[in-house]
C-alpha cells in the first residue's frame, strides 16, 4: 500500500480537504475528508493571505489529528478563471531519419521556449502532447522507429499567473507543507471522465460551479482547448431572481423537480 496522500481542492471560498490511500489497482481509498469554508479566498483567489492562512493552519492541525499523522505535502487542485490554455505546433525535419526519442524532446522543448518567450508572466501546469503527425499522416501514438523527413507535434500549455501560484506555494507553506503538484480541475475532470468511459475520444466537457465555470475540449482524448470563466450558478440564480421575481430557494426546488 501507498502512503497517505494529502490532497486540497479550492472551491471558490472553500477548500476540499481529503486524506486518501492508493491501493495495488491504483484506486483511491478516502480515510478522512473535510470542507472548510475560507474567507481569505474568493473564486479561487487569494484575497487575505493573514485570514486564509490562519485557516488553512487550523484545517491541517485537525486532519493531522484526526489521522494520526503529520504531512509533509500536499496536493491542489485550482479552477481559477486566471487559467490560461495555449496551443503551439512544433516540427523538426528528420531527412529520412528514424523518429527517436530526442527528436520529440527537441520539439517540445522548442515549443516551451517559445510559450515562456510569449506568456513571461505564467507558470506551466501541464504540458499535453496530442496530433503526432510524420510526412503528414497522423499517428495516435508516438511513431518512435519510424523513418520520415517532417515530424510535427500538437503541444497544449495549461497556465497561471505566476504570482498567483507563489501566493498558492506561499500559503500551504505557512503550515509547513510543500506542494508537489498543483493540478486544473478541469482537466482532472476530463482524465476522470476517460477513466470511466473507454471509448469516449471527441466531446466537449461543460463544468458549473457556483462561481467559476469552464468549458474543455477534447480531440482523440486529448484537451486541446480550456477556458475558465469567473461566473457560475450563483450568477445565474441573481439573474433569474431579478428577471422572476422568485426567491433563491424557489429557484433550486423548480430545478431540482
């Protein structure tokens, strides 16, 4: 069995707390979870660093007693409408050459040289590979060993505002945990979605949450596009309240039925 991982989803003002297990099938155990409202962060963002902080303390010393066990790292999940999605094409010239392995990293390594030269004031997430392509006949998978003369490589950047990943970094650091992965929601909505559906290639994929929203999309099981937006349910309820006439919970009973 896997050691106990600590994981953190911020939610608008809350943050999900869940302490789980991996298992030899690689599934997770839940063995103990929390939800604590944080009035330091709004949409995802840090707005009071001295407030959230203080809670975010409190919120650790309770998981570590409840689970007998002192963390050293976590990680954070983020749906920040600041979220960034940018796609570059890569390719190298190969003149006959077999594809190997350095000829992938070549590209990729090109195409994050020119996403830093052109978005300064992000930090990467996630890099995600997708459309490989050899003398223009498109691979589903990496043509390692295979001769051509052009190689070209669809490259999706996930990003964030710099400073706002060091006020993230900064904050669980208070409580002495490091970071070792922060992760977009979306996209882990989408891996998670793939897991449960084998066959699903080609969809789009609409999140709703009470504050921020987002829209992805996915080619050949791949995300290719994400934008996140800083409105949600909450929104639409205040429209609808001020269009009808009708109270919040009359509006939740009409949806709910």
């Amino acid at each position: 069995m896997d050691q106990e991982r600590l994981i953190a989803e911020i939610i608008d003002n809350k943050i999900h707390y869940v302490v789980c297990e991996q298992d030899e099938k690689s599934e997770y155990k839940i063995l103990n979870k929390k939800i604590s409202e944080n009035n330091g962060i709004s949409r995802g963002k840090i707005l009071d660093f001295e407030y959230a902080a203080k809670k975010i303390n409190e919120d650790i010393k309770n998981l570590e007693k409840r689970s007998d066990k002192i963390f050293r790292n976590i990680s954070i999940i983020i749906n920040e409408p600041e979220t960034s999605c940018t796609n570059v094409s890569g390719f190298k010239k190969l003149n006959g050459s077999k594809v190997e392995k350095r000829d992938l990293d070549y590209i990729l390594n090109e195409a994050k040289s020119y996403f830093l030269k052109n978005q300064e004031k992000n930090s990467i997430l996630h890099i995600l590979n997708s459309n490989f392509i050899l003398d223009k006949t498109k691979t589903n998978k990496i043509p390692l060993d295979l001769h051509g003369d052009h190689l070209s490589l669809h490259i999706t950047f996930i990003s964030l505002p710099t400073n706002n990943l060091k006020n993230i970094r900064a904050l669980f650091k208070n409580s002495d945990l490091n970071i070792d992965r922060v992760i977009s929601k979306p996209l882990a909505c989408g891996i998670d979605l793939l897991s449960k559906n084998k066959g699903a290639k080609n969809f789009v994929l609409i999140n709703f949450g009470k504050e921020v929203s987002s829209i992805s999309l996915y080619e050949d099981s791949s995300l290719v596009f994400l934008k996140n937006f800083a409105f949600g349910t909450s929104s639409i309820y205040r429209d609808i309240i001020q269009l009808c006439s009708l109270k919040e919970n009359e509006i939740r009973h009409i949806i709910r039925t």
